[in-house]
C-alpha cells in the first residue's frame, strides 16, 4: 500500500470498519444507487489495488455530508477519508466532474495568483450599511470582522435563479449594527478556500487560507464573524489543521444572535417555518439549537421535518461537483419533506443551500408538492426587525 493512501487509511480508523452497512443505509446516494457505498471504497482500499482507487470515479460521488460519520460504530471517519483521498488523487490529475464547467473553481485559483489582487467585491454597500472598510477606514476600529464569502459572485453568476444572496450579507450587517456593532469588512478579501479543499487541491486552498490569514491580522480584528456554514467550518475547523492555530475567535452568527436574544425584540408573526440543518454547520460544528432558539424567540411556528439535526438531508451536492440526476433526486425529496410540514418559508443558513434548492425548483418539471419559498435565516431576522421598526413608527 503507498504511503499517502496507508496513512490516510489509519488516520481515519478504516481499518476499524466492520462491513456492517450502517453508512450504507442513511448515505443519500447509496439510496439511489445501489452500486455505491461507502464501505466499498473503504474495502477497495484495504483488500485490493488501493491505488486503484484514486481513480475510481466513486470517489467523488461522496457528498461529504458526513451522515456516515454519525452513524458508525467502529468511529471510522469517512468523510476525511474521500477528503484526503482526492488530495492524493489530485496529485496524479485525477478529479471530480465539476459543475458550471468548473467556474468557480477557476475563481478561487484566480484568487491565489497575487496576495495584492484587486476586486471589485464591496459595490454592493449601500449608505444605511454602517461598516469599517479595511484598509481605507482606520479611524475607530472594532475588532469584529464580517467575512462576507462569495456571496457578491454568487449573484451575478447565477442570475437565471434571481437569487440575491447579498441579502444575507446586507441583512447580516443591519443584524450586528442594531446589536451596536460596526463590522470590518476587507476589500481584498479572498474565497476560504472551502471547495478547493474537499475537491482535493490542497495547494491552492493553504495560499488562500494564508492570504487570508494575512490580510485579517492586518485589521487588528480580535473575532471573525460568518453567514456562511462553509466558511465558518473552514476557518474553524480546517485552517488550523492546515496553517496553525488562527489566534482569532471564530463565531457563527446565530451563535451572535443567540447570545444577544434580549436585544433582538422582533416583529410578532404568525409564519409557520422549517429549518434545514447544513451539513456543516450542524453535524460538522455541532450548530443546532442556536438557530431553533432564534425562530422560537421571533414566535414563529418551527414545524420540524422528520429528518432533522443529526439526521438531516444535505441539499444534493458539495465542492460544485456532480450536479446531477441524483443531486436532484435528493434535493427534491428533500424539498418535498419541507413542504409537507405544513410550513409556509423554509429556512436555511448556508447560501449553497439556498442556491441548489431554488435550482431544483427552477426545473419546469418540479410538482408543486416540492415548491416552498426559501430564506436565510438573516435575512428573516433583518425583515422581522424592519417590520418592527414600522410598527413603533407608526
């Protein structure tokens, strides 16, 4: 067995798999296709060619939603098992199918290029957005920084979807200024580096997260703030692991929001909701109850879906690969679920999210039984606290 793949397979306890099927029977996929497994691609790497498996095209099929994970009794880790697999893959020009003809991809290696590239990444401001720009506001610095992610590409490559995921970065800002806080923002900052990442390019993922790095210790920032569940797992859980302890409070903002309940008095509504669990913010980082607290604080009605925390169903697709007919199998069934509750607004806290259900939804074929409107939980908040606002005016 090479190097690469045999400490690969003894980090990650394959060696503990018992060949009991467990991930096999919750894994999305292998729901659908029956020919795929988990424990195949653990078998393949331990009872046969391993280095055959570095160019099985399964290997990128995994979601790395991470339900196997919780399911295992043997605490093999799966998901970091496919993740540093594609590493090695990687090396020798094996990769996934990459959706929208790997565009993003090709953005965030364009990002790498120069640590002083330039953007045009903050046009979207508008004046009643109280933030501090880094590095042209210094007067009156705070030491709470927004990573505002690649919301502000998101919209303008996937207008056909009408998306406006700048709402959450925008609702994001008016949630910390009522809270009194006037985020840094960074004009040159730069993608995490998250799909590079699990689609195994791990080079270009450390300049990322060393830029990056780089660039918010520059502000001064003491505390780092997110909307995204990718880019808070990241920086939380993967950039110490591949560039050092950051020195930097990482902080998810439903965490921020749950611990400032008192000062967050919202509109009173009658909207019955559900609440879609992302795979990194929830079984990853451990994030459930805080966004629940939140709903159940603006006096919504939380109408769960049967699969939710642990059990949640991811939204079909991961890294912007392999987009295909079972990513929509799953996106749709997942939908399907939300709808059934009975709830009017199904909420998310993960732009990707957001993005791959509303496509599913985009499809003419899509029933009626799998339409629901969909939100970030900041913009809910950011809305609920307008219409507050209104009222005491008025």
């Amino acid at each position: 067995m090479p190097m690469g793949i045999k400490d690969i397979v003894n980090r990650t306890k394959a060696y503990h798999c018992l060949d009991c099927g467990k991930c096999t029977s919750v894994c999305p996929i292998s729901l659908l296709k029956e020919d795929y497994s988990p424990r195949r691609l653990v078998q393949k790497a331990l009872l046969e060619k391993p280095e055959s498996l570095l160019k099985d095209e399964f290997l990128w099929w995994c979601l790395t939603c991470s339900m196997c994970d919780e399911i295992c009794e043997s605490d093999v880790h799966y998901t970091e098992f496919v993740r540093d697999l594609r590493a090695e893959a990687h090396k020798i020009g094996q990769e996934g199918v990459y959706a929208h003809n790997g565009t993003m991809q090709s953005i965030m290696r364009m990002m790498t290029l120069s640590p002083t590239l330039k953007q045009n990444r903050l046009d979207w401001l508008t004046k009643d957005l109280k933030v501090k720009i880094y590095p042209t506001d210094s007067a009156s610095p705070t030491d709470l920084l927004y990573f505002v992610g690649c919301l502000p590409y998101f919209d303008k490559f996937f207008t056909n979807l009408e998306l406006n995921t700048l709402d959450i970065a925008k609702s994001t800002i008016k949630i910390l200024n009522h809270l009194g806080i006037e985020p840094i923002l960074m004009a040159n900052e730069k993608c995490c580096g998250h799909d590079l990442l699990w689609t195994g390019d791990i080079e270009n993922f450390k300049k990322l997260a060393q830029q990056n790095i780089e660039e918010i210790k520059r502000t001064g920032a003491k505390k780092i703030v997110f909307s995204c569940a990718e880019g808070y797992q990241t920086f939380k859980q993967e950039y110490p692991k591949h560039i050092g302890a950051l020195d930097i409070e990482v902080i998810h903002i439903s965490e921020l929001i749950a611990e400032n309940l008192s000062q967050l008095t919202t509109h009173n509504s009658q909207l019955k909701v559900t609440y879609q669990d992302p795979c990194r913010l929830g079984r990853f980082c451990g994030i459930y109850e805080e966004p629940r607290e939140i709903i159940n604080a603006m006096e919504l009605k939380l109408n769960e879906m049967p699969k939710n925390r642990k059990s949640a169903i991811c939204c079909g697709t991961s890294g912007w690969m392999n987009c295909g007919t079972y990513s929509k199998q799953i996106q749709l069934a997942r939908l399907t679920e939300a709808k059934s509750t009975g709830a009017d607004l199904l909420i998310t806290s993960c732009p990707k999210c957001q993005i791959h259900f509303k496509c599913a939804m985009n499809d003419e074929n899509t029933p009626k039984e799998a339409k629901i409107e969909i939100q970030d939980l900041t913009t809910l908040i950011a809305n609920q606290l307008n219409k507050r606002k209104k009222d005491v005016n008025e």
